[in-house]
C-alpha cells in the first residue's frame, strides 16, 4: 500500500468538485459524530448538488 503525505491527500480532495463536495460532508459528519451528536448521512443528491455549486463558483 502506498502511503501518502497530508500534502498529497489535500491535493487529491481538490481534485474536482464531487470529490471536494463528497469530502467535506464525510469529514462534517464524523465531526458531529465525534461530538456525539446523531448526524444523517449526506445523500448522494445532496453531494452532487454541492459539487455543481463548489463547479458553478470556480
């Protein structure tokens, strides 16, 4: 398995809109999680809308 550096990982959740969108609401949900809160997972229509707006504002 090859390891990658924090550096290379961010560079790889900038990639594209989707991959932006999906990331932060993973990393929302494991905050709220975290905090033990019961968050709804994020659907795939809710990241795909983000990823057109995240597209719309570049």
């Amino acid at each position: 398995m090859i390891k990658k550096t924090w550096n290379e990982q961010a560079n790889e959740t900038r990639r594209d809109p989707y991959t932006q969108a999906k990331t932060a609401f993973e990393n929302a949900y494991h905050d709220a999680k975290d905090d033990g809160l019961n968050p709804v997972k994020p659907t795939e229509e809710k990241i795909q809308a983000a990823a057109k707006k995240i597209a719309a504002e570049k």
